[in-house]
C-alpha cells in the first residue's frame, strides 16, 4: 500500500515538474 502511494507520487511529481517546464518554457 505505502509503495503504490509512494509510486504515485513520484508520477505526479515528475507531471508536475513537466507542467512547470513547459509553462516557463
């Protein structure tokens, strides 16, 4: 369960990191 929620957040770290990325970009 806390490796799956800890997977998920790694994901949505890095969409987020693209997100910004291409907003300043």
């Amino acid at each position: 369960m806390l490796d799956y929620i800890a997977k998920s957040t790694e994901y949505e770290s890095k969409e987020v990191i693209l997100i910004l990325y291409y907003t300043f970009v």
